[in-house]
C-alpha cells in the first residue's frame, strides 16, 4: 500500500472496510484528517465570496462608471457569468496553482502536509482579499493564492518546495513560478498595446469621423461578433478541452458558428439604434 493510498482509499474501495489511517477501523467514519476538509471548505467558500466582491469591480468598474449600466445590474449579470467562467475556465487556473507552484510529488510521503497547507493558503488568501475589498484597494486573488501557496512551500521545503520552472508538452511550454510571475510584468504590457491600438483605430475611422454615430451602429455588431469569438474559442479550446478533445481548427470553426448566431441576433437591435439615436438628437 502507498502512502496515498494509506489517506484516501482506493478507487471502488468499500469505505465500511477499508482500514486506512484516515478512517477509524471498525466505523469507516473519517478521523484526524476530517477537519481538515471541514476547514477547508468554509474557507474556500470565504475565498469563492472574496473573489467574486473584488473581480466584479475589475470587471464591471468601467461599464458603471459610464453608467452604462447601474451597479446592481453589474452584480445581477456577474452573479451569472462569474460563475459559468469559473465552471467553464476555471479548471486550468486551478491545475495551475495545484500542480504549478509547488510538485504534489514533493508531498508524496505526506499528503496531509499538502492538504493542511493549502487550508492555510485559502484561509490567508481569502483573509487578505477580503480585508482589501473592505478598504475598496483593487487586488489579485490570483497573486494572493499563488503566494500564500508559495508561502507554506517554503516553509515546509525551502527552495526545493517550490516548482520554480519546469518544461511541458502543450502550450505555453512551460510552468513553475517564475513563468506565472513574469505573466504578471507580460500580460498588462500586451493588454495596454492592444487596447491602445484598438481606440486609436476607433478614434482614426469612428470617432473622429463626420457620421460618427453611424459608423458606431456599424462597428458595434463586428466588435460584438469579435469578443464573442475569443471568448467562445478559448472556453472550447482551454477549459472544455479535456471533456472535447478537440483541435484548435475544430474550436475555431464551433466559435465562429456560434459568433454568426450571434450576429444574425444583434441585427434587430444595430436595426433600432439609429432611429433611437434620431429620435435622441430630435429631443434636444
């Protein structure tokens, strides 16, 4: 028997029987172990509930404060769609900081090492996310969890219990911390190119244009159609990708249908907006 094996019983195994460390022997009922999954699990749902106060600013601040929508419209819609992202994305996410940070081989003689570490890693991480969000300071949950993992790591490795860097097979072809961290320097530059180049574009044929308000009514579909792609290519590709098994042609093509769909929908819509915008500027 391993020494998993000797915590969590084997797969199919009668818990009634089974006579391993983590199970009184005559009862089948967890033991010393027990609290720790209890713990665990109030502090996940302090983490879920922490995540969810602190993104939906990250996500919703710009739409409410140009009162596109009204802030409990933005928690309406984020109680939906943080969930169906965390569902349908969250996976990868996950494994990442299981797997990435520090080797679940390192604590194969003593997973119930593991398992109390990252109890206190959720209970730190959500501990600190909630107190900034009660001082309204925009946060990471991602760079709390991912320290409070190294943190205990250390503690109970030094170096050696952290996965610094490592060589994978799929894309991007390596993990470990280092990577995650210089996705943090990486991922605002690239996102600061790509949205100044897509205002500059607006501002060049859109805004600045004599019927600006058209070539809006015009444009609106087309960007609809392309956030619509991104999103639907990448929830099929990455987060559904062990369930599908598809390829990233065959996750193209799927996102693609599905942004004409959408498309063919926002006709009516893009249809009423000029005679909105009409009746708007006749009022004035």
């Amino acid at each position: 028997m391993s020494s998993l094996d000797a915590v969590y019983p084997p797969f199919g195994t009668d818990v009634t029987s089974w006579t391993g460390t983590n199970f009184l022997t005559n009862q089948g009922v967890w033991s010393e172990y027990h609290w720790i999954v209890i713990v665990g699990a109030l502090a996940m749902i302090a983490m879920a509930w922490s995540i969810g106060a602190n993104d939906v600013a990250n996500s919703f601040a710009t739409s409410v404060g140009a009162r596109t929508i009204t802030l409990w419209q933005a928690c309406c819609i984020a109680a939906v769609f943080e969930f169906v992202g965390a569902i349908a994305l969250g996976g990868e996410v996950s494994k990442t900081i299981a797997g990435s940070i520090t080797s679940l081989t390192f604590f194969e003689d003593s997973p119930e090492i593991f398992m109390y570490g990252m109890m206190c890693a959720l209970i730190s991480a959500a501990t600190i996310v909630t107190v900034a969000t009660y001082l309204s300071a925009a946060v990471s949950t991602t760079h709390s969890i991912i320290g409070a993992v190294m943190g205990f790591a250390l503690v109970y490795g030094g170096s050696n219990g952290v996965t610094w860097s490592k060589d994978i097979p799929d894309f991007p072809y390596v993990a470990g911390f280092v990577p995650v961290i210089l996705s943090w320097f990486i991922s605002p530059i690239v996102a600061g190119v790509l949205s100044c180049f897509i205002f500059c574009m607006s501002r060049l044929t859109i805004l600045r244009a004599e019927n600006a308000a058209m070539r809006a009514f015009i444009a609106l579909p087309l960007l609809i159609i392309l956030t619509v792609f991104i999103n639907i290519f990448f929830v099929l590709y990455k987060g559904a990708k062990n369930e599908l098994h598809w390829e990233n042609q065959q996750a193209a093509w799927v996102a693609a249908a599905i942004s004409a769909g959408t498309l063919v929908l926002s006709i009516p819509g893009t249809l009423w907006l000029p005679r909105r915008h009409k009746k708007a500027m006749a009022d004035l």
